[in-house]
C-alpha cells in the first residue's frame, strides 16, 4: 500500500494551489458579495488544464486521472467554493459525460471550445421543479423524434453553469413507457430556439456560481445531439454523479482546510483573559479535532478515487466519500466561526462565506440521505 501522491501528482497540486491563491482567493469575497462569476479563473485555468479535465488530449483537454482531479478540486475549493463549484460542474457533469459516451463527431465539435478557457462552460441539467432526488421517476422533460431532429418540451431547476454554458446536455424521457431504459443525454446548445434559461436563483452560499432554471418550449437539436445510446441516460447519470460525488467531497474539504486556516491564524492573535486563544486547551481541542477530520476525509476521498483510477467498482467509496467529507466540512467550519467569536458571524471574515457555501454540498450531487441509501444498499446486498 502507497500513501503518497506521485512526482506528477505533487507537482499538479503545487500548480493548482498556486492557481487558487493568485486567481481565485483575491476574489472570492467579491464574487460572493456581488454574485458575479469570476471569469479570470476560466481564462487563465484554460492554459493550466482546469477546463479540460475530463476531456482527452486529442480533444484539447489534459484529462487527469481522478486523484489528480480530486487534488484540484480540494485546492479550488479552498481557494473560492463558488469557482471551484463552477469547475467541477463543468468537468465532472457538463464535460465528462460527453468525453465518455459522445459520438466523435460531437466530440470534435464541442469539447475542444469548452476545454479552451477561451469560452463559455459546459452545464448538464438533470433535476426538475418536481424531481431531484428520485430522477429514475420523476423526470418528465421529453424529447420526441421529428424527422431528423429531437423536439425537447419541459423545465429544468438548479442548473449550475447555465447562464454561463455554451451547451447544456439535459436528460430527457425518450420513452414515455418509463423504467430504467427511457431516458437519454441530449446536447442543446445555449443559442437553441424556444430554451429559455432563466435568471439567476438567489442562494443562499456559492453565490459567485450561477445557478438557474430552465424552460424547453419545442426546443429542436439534431438526432446526432444524442449523448451515446437512446435510453442509457439513467446509467450515464449514476455513473456521472459517482464521479461528482468525489469532487463535490474534495471540496469540501478545501473549504474545511480554508476556515481551518483561518481559525488557527485568529486563535493565534486574539487574546482573552491575558492569553491568546491558541493557548486554551478548549481552542486546542477544537483544531485537533479539525486536521483529524480534513485528515480522514482526504483520505478516503483518496481511496475512492484511486478505486476509480484502477477502473474498479467505487460507487459505495465515492457515496461514503461524499458523505463523510460534506458532512466534516459542516463540523469543521462551524467550529472554525466559534474559535472567531462574534466576527465569525460577520461577513467580513471569510468563515461565515464558507459556511453558507459548505452547506450547498451535502446537498447537490445527491444528497446525504441519497447517499445512506446508496451505501446502505450496498452493505445490505452483501
Ligand atoms: C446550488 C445548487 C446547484 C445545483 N446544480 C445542479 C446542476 O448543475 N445540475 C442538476 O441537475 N442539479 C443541480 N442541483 C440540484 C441538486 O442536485 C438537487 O437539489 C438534489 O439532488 C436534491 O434534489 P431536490 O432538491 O429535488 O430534493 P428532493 O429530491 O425533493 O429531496 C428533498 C428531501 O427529501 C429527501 N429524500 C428524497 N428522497 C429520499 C429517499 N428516498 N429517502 C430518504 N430521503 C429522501 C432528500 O434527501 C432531501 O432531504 C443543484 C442544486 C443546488 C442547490
């Protein structure tokens, strides 16, 4: 067994925290308190190979291996949980599934643009206004043959990257009939007539990262537009988010190590009752706690994603991955607001934005009763 990253790793991790720190931590309080979403990092991520991740070489990507990608992800998140949001969601559910099950031809025409850095993003669009969670059931988007082209009628909730996409693939029934094999990923470009995307949802956290609804109203793409086989879209979707739980996870704990950081430098400079409050034995406990916690969580995100790069089963790894780390970061931060007092609460110190933000991640991607299940019927089935 081998804990350590290797040379190539090491050095990515060098590069993409450097990136973090230059690009995306200057503007990470700005971002937030504007909602605007920082550009810069697309464009000077573009060049390092942020934008390409899950796309291969031939494509114009620098297709990482999923440790390398976890590393970024981890170092993202703690440099801006907006951005690092806005990347993952980009790589992980608005490129991959294109890279792994698109026709070449599609391939050829869409993932050299996005993998650039020189244009918009990539956006994949599942959950609707009446379903999320249950998405083998409650998908009711359609998409219908017409001659040579799909008609695509329905809405879509919550899409990260949208407004800021130049295609979204969106899963859709392809089959009125239901059950496992009736739905399928479909690309529709941004600029498509009758799609509408709506503005920007107010969030709570991650607000630096778009987020909007969606409406198809007779939306007509091309048959080549479908994303591999008619009626694979429930497998392409479970084995897209296996993979996203991984990065939702490695952000999380770049979040947690960002509060972690800043609860240290504070703990250290404030004093009470003659002493700073790195020296109460309270104070101590609570950051022991902390690296105890990034630590495990780092850990396991590791195994999942090592599991991933051996091209073995890693579906109940990336689910307790995914839950550990979310659920670690919600600890870790809130104890990090603690250590800061009442300027914790204040939006000034950057702990009250990675709380807002940390709370989105046991959410998205499934949540963390989604993943107890998954888990659960793992163990269970023996
Ligand atoms: C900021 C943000 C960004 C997002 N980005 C994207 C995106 O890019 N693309 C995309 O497709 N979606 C995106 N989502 C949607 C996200 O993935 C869903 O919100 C999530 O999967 C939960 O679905 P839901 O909101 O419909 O909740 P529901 O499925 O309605 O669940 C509500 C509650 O019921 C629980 N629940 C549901 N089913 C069960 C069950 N069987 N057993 C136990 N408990 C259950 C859930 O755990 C949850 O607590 C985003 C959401 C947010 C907030």
């Amino acid at each position: 067994m081998d804990f350590d990253l290797n040379e190539e790793q090491k050095i990515w991790k060098k590069i993409v925290h450097e990136f973090a720190e230059d690009v995306l931590r200057p503007k990470a309080h700005e971002v937030d308190e504007k909602e605007e979403f920082n550009w810069e990092a697309v464009r000077k991520g573009g060049p390092v190979g942020l934008t390409g991740m899950s796309i291969p070489e031939e494509y114009g990507g620098s297709n990482v291996d999923a440790i390398s990608n976890a590393i970024a992800m981890e170092e993202l998140g703690w440099g801006c949980g907006s951005t690092a949001l806005a990347f993952t969601a980009h790589n992980g559910l608005g490129t991959s599934p294109l890279a792994l099950y698109g026709s070449d031809e599609l391939k050829k025409k869409w993932l050299p643009i996005v993998a650039s850095g020189k244009n918009k993003l990539g956006a994949l669009a599942l959950t609707e206004p009446g379903a999320g969670s249950d998405i083998q059931g409650g998908i009711i988007t359609r998409a219908e043959k017409d001659g040579d082209e799909w008609v695509i009628n329905g809405a879509k909730m919550w899409n990260t990257n949208a407004g800021i996409a130049e295609y979204i693939i969106t899963l859709v029934r392809t089959d009125p009939k239901g059950g496992s094999k009736s739905l399928s990923m479909i690309l529709v470009p941004t600029d498509s007539k009758g799609l509408t995307i709506g503005p920007a949802e107010k969030k709570m956290g991650l607000r630096g990262s778009p987020t909007h609804g969606l409406t198809y109203d007779n939306v007509r793409v091309p048959l080549g537009n479908l994303i591999g086989p008619e009626g694979r879209g429930l497998q392409q979707t479970l084995s897209t988010l296996d993979a996203g739980r991984i990065s939702i996870g490695a952000i999380s704990i770049g979040l947690a190590r960002g509060a972690m950081e800043a609860a240290i430098n504070y703990a250290k400079e404030r004093k009470a009752f003659n002493q700073s409050l790195a020296d109460f034995q309270a104070t101590q406990f609570k950051i022991a706690n902390m690296e105890m916690e990034i630590e495990l969580a780092r850990t396991y995100i590791y195994k999942a994603a090592w599991l991933k790069d051996q091209g073995r089963p890693y579906s109940k790894e990336a689910a307790i991955a995914k839950l550990f780390a979310t659920e670690m970061a919600e600890r870790v931060i809130y104890d990090a607001i603690q250590i800061h007092g009442g300027y914790g609460y204040s939006r000034e110190y950057p702990v009250e934005r990675m709380y807002r933000d940390a709370r989105l991640m046991t959410i998205g991607e499934g949540t963390s009763e989604i993943q107890r299940l998954v888990i659960s019927r793992h163990v269970l089935a023996g």
